[in-house]
C-alpha cells in the first residue's frame, strides 16, 4: 500500500517515484545523509528489514523517527542495535 505522505516529515508527495518510493526527495536525501554519516545505506536497511525479526523492524522503524527529528546519535545508536539483534539471530542456541 501507498501513502501519499512522506514516512519522514508526513508532507504531501506529489510526484509518483516519491509515492512509490513513500519518501519526498527532500527527505530521502536528509535520510542517505544520515544512513552514510551512521556508515550504512538504504541497502543495509532493506537487508535488515526483510530478516524478519520483529526487534530487528522495531529498531528500524526508530532509525526513520531518528532522521525524522534530526537525530544523528539516535540513528547512529538504533542502527548499531538493529545489527546487533540480527547477529544474534544467526548465533546457535546454548544448549
């Protein structure tokens, strides 16, 4: 499903790629900013996303809040958590 607002600021999109996309291109590139400033890319995010895991989506979800309000420490730190949790999924249960 499309939103015609923007998931970062909530303004209105008004071409098809930033609906499609569910980002105006003014935030997208705050968020690119962000994502490189925090040594990751939209690449690493849609990875992490797609495990699945709902603590991984969770801290997803606060890195986009994070570049919303401007917040480098909070991206740099949700990012570094939502690794985190993904590297423990891999790790083999203790017997």
């Amino acid at each position: 499903m499309t939103s015609t607002n923007c998931q970062i600021c909530g303004r209105a999109l008004e071409n098809l790629d930033s609906i499609n996309r569910g980002i105006g291109p003014e935030c997208l590139a705050k968020r690119e900013k962000f994502l490189a400033a925090a040594g990751s890319n939209d690449h690493e995010i849609a990875m992490l996303a797609l495990c699945g895991d709902p603590t991984v989506t969770r801290w997803i979800g606060m890195v986009g809040k994070a570049i919303g309000s401007g917040r480098q420490d909070h991206v740099n730190r949700f990012i570094e958590a939502a690794r985190r949790a993904r590297e423990a999924l891999a790790l083999p249960a203790a017997a």
